[in-house]
C-alpha cells in the first residue's frame, strides 16, 4: 500500500469514529469526554471531541499517556479502566484503545474519560458511615492539555521529582538516565522536544543531543528505574 493510499485508509477510520466519540459522550452524560486523537500530528492530534473532563479542543496536543502509547509502537496495548487526577485536582477514569490500519501499524487513539471525582467521595462517605478503615492511595496526576509544550514541560518535571534533585545536582548516569526515560515516554517523537527539554533543563541543545545518543547506546545501570 502506497503511503497515500495508507493516510487515506486512516483518515477514513478516524472519520466513521467522529459519530462514535458523540454517541459514547451522549450515553454517559456531563460526566464524560472522548477524545479522537491522530498520533501522526502529536502536536494537535485531537481531531474530535465531546464532553468536557480534562478540557480538550480539537487541534490540541496528545497528553503524556499518548505520549507513552505512540513511544510503544507496534507492541501499543489498550489501557483500559485506569485512574489518574488532573492538575485541577479531579479523578478521572479512563480507557485508551488504540487504532491501527489494515497493516497494524498504530496510528492514533480513541479516548474516554469518565469523572469519578463525585464517585469517589460518595463511597469515601459511605465507608466512613460503615466504619471502614483506611484509604486508598492517591492516583498519579496526569498533564491534559491542548499545548504540547505544557505537557513536555509536565514530563520533564516529573521526573526530576522523582529523583529529587535539580538537573545541577545528578551525575553522568542519572543524567542519561533521566535522557532515557523521556524517550521511553515517547517525549522525543514531538517535533522540537528536544530543543525544550533542553531550555526547561537549562542546557544547551547541543547538550540535550548528546546526552540523548548516549542514553540510546549506553545500557541502564542496575535497578535504575527512574
């Protein structure tokens, strides 16, 4: 199949889903959004949407879980029933179900995102009320947004908490290791994410280059997961 052929294969796909993503939105009210997204623009990748959870427009950028599915490739899974927070603070259950042409080939993402926020704090009550004890554990916050640089910025962040320390203050290995797990994020797929990596991390983009071939050819140290 020419590659023509191929985009218009696609584009055909994400046209029959338009109705799906308000049919979906209608059946489950003010509580959920859906998102088309088109992988082959991540930074405007949302080309339907209906209902507003995370505050999503047509022409906006693909969040960091779209991030992670277009970085996995052909082995993308769909991610079905998990739970994250906005920055806003509102729990939001989701599933990403992937899209792939004839050839198999992943190339975008149909999205539904419910707010459980309401939910959560109904059966945080009732359990009160029934004396059970405890809590459950906070989930991730996840960056929604229609700028692709709020999202990398977001990423970026994040993984300097979670090794909490300033770009000053890791070694070479953290350094690579932190190169590292933004490409597996799938941070570097985005047009320029490499020149913002490097001005979020106050390097130079000749810096950023490198320490990302490195981190491509050097093996993760042991038990490094960061």
């Amino acid at each position: 199949m020419t590659a023509s052929a191929r985009d218009a294969e696609r584009d055909a796909i994400l046209a029959a889903l338009v109705p799906v993503v308000h049919g979906i939105a209608a059946t489950f009210g003010p509580v959920c959004e859906v998102v088309l997204h088109d992988y082959r623009k991540p930074e405007a990748s949302v080309v339907a949407v209906a209902g507003s959870v995370t505050g999503r427009t047509v022409g906006g950028a693909m969040s960091e879980i779209g991030m992670r599915v277009l970085a996995r490739g052909g082995d993308a899974v769909d991610e079905l029933n998990y739970v994250t927070r906005t920055g806003a603070g509102t729990r939001v259950k989701s599933s990403t179900m992937v899209l792939r042409d004839s050839a198999g080939a992943v190339f975008g993402a149909l999205c539904v995102n419910l707010d459980v926020t309401a939910v959560d704090r109904a059966q945080a009550l009732l359990g009160a009320l029934a004396g059970a004890a405890g809590g459950t554990a906070e989930p991730p916050v996840t960056t929604f947004g229609d700028d692709i640089d709020s999202v990398v910025d977001a990423i970026v962040d994040d993984r300097l908490r979670r090794q909490d320390q300033t770009w000053a203050g890791l070694d070479r290995t953290r350094r690579l290791a932190l190169f590292r797990s933004l490409d597996e994020q799938g941070v570097f797929a985005v047009r320029r994410a490499v020149e913002q990596v490097a001005a979020r991390l106050g390097i130079s983009r000749a810096s950023a280059y490198s320490y990302l071939a490195q981190s491509r050819t050097t093996a993760p140290a042991e038990g490094d997961r960061s």
